[in-house]
C-alpha cells in the first residue's frame, strides 16, 4: 500500500537507534533514546496552506531530524511510518 500525503505534510521512516554506545557499551531497547533521524518516503504537493503558499523543499529519499514527539505514527502493513507537516522537520542531514 502506498502512502500519498495531502498539502504540506511529509511521511518518514524513523531510522534504527543505536544500540551501543561511542565507549561501547550495549544498550536494551528501554534505555535507547527515541531515533530523531529519520528518512523521507512520501512528500505532499504543497501548495496554498492556511493562506499561504507552500513550496515543498523536501524530497523522497532526504534524511531530517525531527523533534522527538513531532507528527502523527501509523503503521501500515507492519511498517511504522510517521506523518508530519514541513515545517516540523528541523534541519536536512547532508
């Protein structure tokens, strides 16, 4: 199934948290911080929001940093993708 979002909005693909440490120690899944990096899968038309015009800056395939409790998650066919408006996403990772 493929995901097609509306007006301004992106959707993401959280990437992996790291399970070690720099020093090398090994984390569990409860100690790992929440992963703000994430990688563009669908962008939106952009166009007029709220009155204003929207160009899209991002594109598929992107990696951006997200605050950590930003946009809506959904899961679909087993994938946990998350839904966020443009202007939630903080910086592009070059």
């Amino acid at each position: 199934m493929n995901i097609k979002p509306l007006a301004d909005r992106v959707v993401i693909k959280m990437l992996e948290a790291e399970e070690t440490t720099k020093s090398g120690i090994i984390l569990t899944s409860a100690a790992q911080e929440k992963p703000q990096v994430a990688e563009v899968v669908a962008v939106g038309p952009g166009g007029v929001v709220d009155g204003k015009e929207v160009v899209m800056e991002l594109k598929v395939g992107d990696k951006v940093l997200i605050s950590k409790y930003a946009g809506t998650e959904v899961k679909l066919d087993g994938e946990e993708y998350t839904i966020l408006r443009q202007g939630d996403v903080l910086a592009v990772v070059l």
